[in-house]
C-alpha cells in the first residue's frame, strides 16, 4: 500500500452525472491538480482508506479524484462526497475550481479582467473597448503555469469568443501588430474551428500576415500547419509593402 503523501498530481473527472449539483457554465469534464498548496488541501480532506484493497468506490455519480506519484502510476482513487464534496464543486467560491478561474483572472491582461471576471463568474461580459486584438492573441497564446487545471476551458474560450467576431482584414493586423505570445495564440484561432469554418471569402489572408502565421506554425506548431496551408486562403492583393 502506497502512501498518499507521495502525490504529486491529482486528475478530476466530472461525469456531471449528480443533477443536485449545479456545474459551472464552463467546467471542464477532466482537470488536474498540481499545486502543493492545493495537494495537500485535498489530502487532509482525503477519506481514510477502506480495507481491504484501499479503494473507494467511485459510482456515485459525481465524478473521481484520483492520486498519481511521480512515476505517473495512481496510488488511490475516491469519489468526491464527505470534505471532498464542497472542494470539489465548481460553483462553491471557496472550492478548488472557483480558485483556479480566480487565478486565471489575475493573469489576464490589464483591460481584460473586468471582462475575465464576468467569464469566471459564467456571464455573458460584453467585450472590452479599447483593447487591441493583438493584446487578445497575446492572451490566448501565453503559457500558463497550470494550463491543466479548472480554468483551462475559460483560458481558450474567452479570449477567442472576442475573436471570433471580427473581421478577417482586423485580425489579419492584429497578427502583423503581437509579439510572439500573440502568434502562438494566432495560430491557434486561425486553426481553429471558429477560423477554418468561415465562407471562404472571409478566410482570405494578406501575404504579409499569412507568411507570419505560417512561418510560426512550421517552427512552433507543426501540427497545425496542415490547416494553415488548406484553410488560408491569399487575400487579391497585401498592401502592406515590406522594405
């Protein structure tokens, strides 16, 4: 029998399948804990182990909490009621989720997290003014210190829910205007399906900002160069003229 001291991480699965609890408008089906601080929280709620093959049921609807070393094999798995119930719920303030969004809110850009708050609060925000979208696709490709945890879902949708609007000739801008925080997130809005799925004539790219997308993608996301070259279509003419 392990000791659950040597966690290291630890996977939630929410089935939503326990309807008493009202879930979060945007609550990811799986996240991941890896915050010692947090660790711990969940060990000393964690239940005393069951005799005779220390492991807890996980058939009551609401989801599994399961405890990983750091050699990646499970120590224990348990279904989260009793202590774990309330540090579980992704709508109790003082749960595990609600601080993860918390803490992707104080990350978020200055101009944008008044409109991050509303998103973690599971609003409708109307966007911000005043913000570039190269400061958005910044947003949506900085690398996160915990890109597993509850927050995940928030961290991709929001930035991209003020994209998804605009027009093709302003996004195109914004690419040549971020910084490389900014391409990543461009690349990953142009591959997506918020992008790829547009009338073909609001999918055409100037030269300029389709060189930058596609130089990106080859060197930092090889995987997405594929729907680059397929689904961004050349603009008739870039007017940007490079010295």
């Amino acid at each position: 029998m392990k000791p659950i001291s040597r966690t290291v991480r630890i996977a939630v699965t929410h089935t939503f399948a326990d309807r008493d609890r009202p879930v979060h408008p945007v609550h990811p089906t799986e996240y991941e804990i890896v915050d010692r601080n947090e660790i711990a929280e969940v060990l000393a709620a964690w239940p005393p182990a069951e005799p005779p093959d220390d492991f807890a049921c996980m058939c009551h609807g609401g989801g599994g909490v399961s405890l990983y070393e750091a050699g990646g094999e499970r120590i224990r798995s348990v279904a989260p009621t009793g202590p774990l119930r309330s540090l579980f719920d992704s709508r109790d303030p003082a749960g595990l989720p609600s601080r993860h969004r918390a803490r992707w809110v104080a990350a978020a850009p200055e101009g944008l997290r008044e409109y991050a708050g509303a998103c973690a609060r599971g609003e409708e925000p109307r966007p911000p003014r005043g913000v570039p979208l190269s400061t958005v696709f910044s947003w949506l490709g900085t690398v996160r210190e915990h890109p597993g945890d509850a927050a995940r879902l928030l961290a991709t949708l929001a930035p991209q829910r003020l994209l998804s609007g605009r027009p093709t000739e302003e996004l195109a801008w914004a690419v040549r205007e971020t910084d490389r925080s900014g391409l990543e997130g461009a690349v990953r809005f142009f591959a997506s399906e918020e992008f790829t799925t547009r009338h073909p004539k609001r999918r055409r790219v100037p030269d300029t900002a389709r060189d930058l997308l596609l130089r990106y993608a080859r060197s930092h996301r090889p995987a997405d160069l594929p729907v680059l070259e397929r689904r961004l279509l050349r603009a008739a003419e870039d007017r940007i003229r490079r010295s």
